[in-house]
C-alpha cells in the first residue's frame, strides 16, 4: 500500500509540473503575440530600383590659360558670370607681346586677302584656260611640221613639177653660162669678159644646185637626227596639252579645293597666332573663377578662367555587373542630394557604358544620368544618391522586406492563422527599398503577415532578411 501511495505522488507531482510548465509557455506566448506587428498581405504597384551614388558635373567644363608671355591689359569677365561662345574674357597688352605674335597681324591680313583673291577673282581660271589654247596651238604646229617632213607629203604634185621645170631651166642656163665663159676662160685673171662670163658662170651652177636641192628634199624624207627631233616635239607637246589640261580641270568649276584648303589653313595657321594675344571662351557658360587682373604678367601655362557649360548637369554612377542588365537609356531616376536634404530630383539615364571596369575583383559599369529639374542650389561636385527606377509593376503580391526571414535556406514570413504563429515559403522577384514581389510560395492575398515575429516562433532560431 506503500509503494502505490508513492507512485500516485510521484503522478500528481508530474501533472502540476506539466500544468505549470505549460502555462507558462502559453502564458509567454500570448505576451508574445500581444506586442505583435502585422499588415494583410496584398496586391499592389512595386517600383523596381538600382541605386548607386556619384558626383555631380557639369556639362562641359574648362580651364582657360594663356599660351604666350605678355602684361594682362582687360579682365572682361567676372566669376560667375555668363559667356557666349568665342566672346573675349581678356586681353594681353600688345607691346608685352612677343615679335612673332605681334607680327601674325600683318600675316593675317596677307593670307586672307590672298584666299579672297582666290574665291572670288577668275584670274586663275582664265590663265588656265589661255595656257591650254596655247599648249594645243603648239600641239598642232609640232604635228603639221612633222606630217609635212615625211615622205610623200612635202610637196604636192604641181610643185614637184614645177621644181623638176626649175631643175631644167638651171641647169640649160648652167650649160649656156659654160658656152659663155669657155672661149674667155683663158683670159687673164684682170680681164672684164672673162670675169662677167665667169660671175655668170658661178651664179648659173648655184641656181642649179639649190634646184636641184629644192626637188631632193621634196621627193625626200628626213635623216635620223631630224626624224628624232620631230619626234620629240611631238611628245613634248602632247605632254604641255596633258598638263595644261589638268590644271583647267582643277579651276574650270571654281578654284581647286587644295588650294583652297592650302589658304584656309594659311588663314587659321595666322589666326591662332593672333589669338595667342587673348582668351576667348571655347564654348557658351558660367565663369566658375577668374584668377588674373590687368597688369599681371603672365607666361604660357598660366591659368586665368575656369568655365563651365551649366545648361545640362550629369551624375556619373557605377552599377554593378549584377543589375547593370536591368538599366537603359531613357529610364527615369530620382535623385537626392546631400547638400539639399528634404529634395527629390528627377532625372533620365542617358548613357550605359558597354564594357564593365574592375576594381579589387568588383565589376562596376559607368552610366550617365541627367537632371532634368535640376535648380541653382543644385552645382557641380556635390555628391547626388541616385535611384534608377528599373521597373514598375501593377497587381502583384507584395510583402514587406522587413517581415522576411531566413529559415532552413528558405525565405519566409510569418503569418497568424487561428491565432498560431506559422511560417509561410516565398519566392521573391523584384524588390524595391520597402517591398518585395512575390513570385511563388505559401502566402496568399489575406494573410496576415507579422513584422517583428519573436524568436521563439522561428524554428530556425533567430534570422535576418536577405535581398535579393
């Protein structure tokens, strides 16, 4: 009777245990839920970003300096105020310039009247166009004397015949000359007769000879030497017409566009040695400093403005290689900046760089972003939080990214269903700073999903929410 008293002792005790532990679980559990924070699962607009930090710029910047010695003469601008495109900002004093700056004036004047000249005068065009008139006049005399030294084509027949008649009509008066100076010819040296008859005599032969030279050469043709010198002045003059040709080619529509081109370049080549005795702004701006004042003297090198094209500011970010494939031209940005806490930019991507730098084994790629609201408190150099909207989606199950948890390798949220704490599998998509999409799993539209679930719950003991 002993024992069994024992043994129903040892149960009752059990059973308090058991009812007191219990108890205070449930107990710890229901204080548990009461500090709970939930929100039902639902539908909604979710806004894809990529964010990334950068420094604002400007459009196009410069810094102007001076490329030759001199004594500043005019400051025309001052720190920040507005340019135009090639207006001077300042001026070198013309005697503390160099000789050949000083000089690049006269040189100027030349050149650019001699490329006027050359645009608008016909001079050029008209002596082009004498010289092959007159190279293709020498062209046809040279042709019509070599044609007319071959054989066959010296002479027609008409004069041939008539040489024949004169060759004749020589030599009859050589033979009568002869008949006349025969009988004086023993005469003394001195006597009257014998020396009319022999001047006769002498005239009588060299008619002849040049007759009959006369009909050789017309029923001739020339020797080698003079074959070869006709020849050549034939070619020669085929090769003036050649060239003659080619230079009215080159002006007949205008001047030549290499020497046109030839005096442009002599014009600039003078002008950038004038230029040397100012500064002229490259481009349209803002002054962003002005470091010189009249009298100072200034060598090559030495800087005198900063400018600044304002009318477009940029932010150049790195996107990592992982959502660098979500980003594109044209996709609107907000923007913030820490020198005007409280505003919102906006903005637009406009360029994606195509090849990725590395840095320490992170591959980043540059993109560009441009402000498109962008305000006077907003300068170049300040630094701007950039958020790159990659994606925007309607009606899609959404869940707080505070509410995921990590468990057995899993996502998961936790949910109240029938006031027990149970945890629901998600997939998630896309996610923004706040929500996630939800792609796939165990939650449904309705559950209530609980923010801060309390340890105990989590089977997996405690865990944290990892991004995507």
């Amino acid at each position: 009777m002993k024992r069994k008293w024992w043994i129903a002792l040892i149960a009752v005790v059990v059973v308090i245990v058991i009812v007191a532990v219990t108890g205070a679980v449930r107990s710890r559990q229901a204080a548990a839920l009461e500090g709970l924070q939930t929100v039902r699962a639902a539908t909604g607009e979710l806004t894809a970003l990529v964010g990334a930090t950068g420094i604002v710029r400007a459009n196009q910047t410069a810094v102007l300096t001076f490329q030759t010695t001199g004594i500043v003469e005019a400051v025309a601008v001052e720190q920040g105020e507005r340019v135009l495109e090639n207006e001077t900002l300042a001026t070198l004093e013309l005697a503390s310039l160099p000789a050949q700056v000083v000089l690049a004036q006269a040189d100027l004047v030349a050149a650019q009247r001699a490329l006027d000249d050359l645009l608008r005068s016909d001079l050029v065009r008209t002596q082009a166009q004498l010289a092959l008139a007159q190279a293709q006049d020498a062209l046809d005399l040279a042709e019509y004397r070599w044609r007319n030294q071959q054989q066959g084509y010296r002479a027609n027949g008409d004069t041939i015949d008539g040489a024949r008649a004169d060759l004749v009509l020589a030599e009859s008066e050589v033979d009568r000359a002869q008949d006349t100076y025969g009988p004086v010819s023993g005469a003394g040296e001195d006597d009257p007769t014998r020396a009319l008859a022999l001047s006769q005599l002498v005239s009588a032969r060299q008619r002849r000879d040049a007759a009959a030279r006369r009909l050789n050469w017309f029923l001739g043709r020339p020797n080698a030497i003079d074959q070869a010198i006709l020849d050549a002045n034939v070619a020669l003059a085929e090769a003036q017409v050649a060239d003659a040709e080619r230079a009215w080619e080159r002006v007949r529509d205008g001047p030549p566009s290499e020497d046109i081109r030839a005096g442009e370049a002599r014009v600039a080549a003078a002008q950038a040695s004038v230029n040397l005795a100012h500064i002229a702004a490259p481009f349209a701006g803002t002054i962003t400093s002005a470091a010189i004042m009249p009298g100072d003297q200034v060598a090559p090198g030495t800087v005198a403005f900063g400018l600044a094209d304002l009318s477009r500011l940029f932010v150049d970010v790195d996107v990592s290689e992982v959502d660098i494939n979500r980003v594109q031209p044209g996709q609107p940005v907000t923007l913030t900046i820490d020198a005007s806490p409280g505003q919102t930019y906006l903005g637009t991507v406009v360029d994606v760089a195509l090849v990725g730098t590395s840095v320490q084994g992170v591959v980043n790629f540059p993109v560009t972003v441009e402000l498109t609201d962008a305000d006077r408190q907003v300068l170049p150099g300040m630094t701007a939080a950039v958020n790159i909207v990659v994606e925007q989606m309607q009606d899609v199950l959404l869940v707080p990214n505070r509410a995921v948890r990590v468990r057995d390798g899993e996502r998961v949220v936790y949910v109240l269903r029938g006031g027990r704490l149970e945890p629901a599998v998600v997939v998630l998509g896309a996610s923004s700073d706040l929500y996630s999409q939800v792609v796939d799993g165990e939650l449904q539209v309705g559950d209530e999903i609980v923010l801060n679930p309390p340890t105990i719950f989590e089977a997996g003991g405690p865990s944290s929410f990892m991004g995507r």
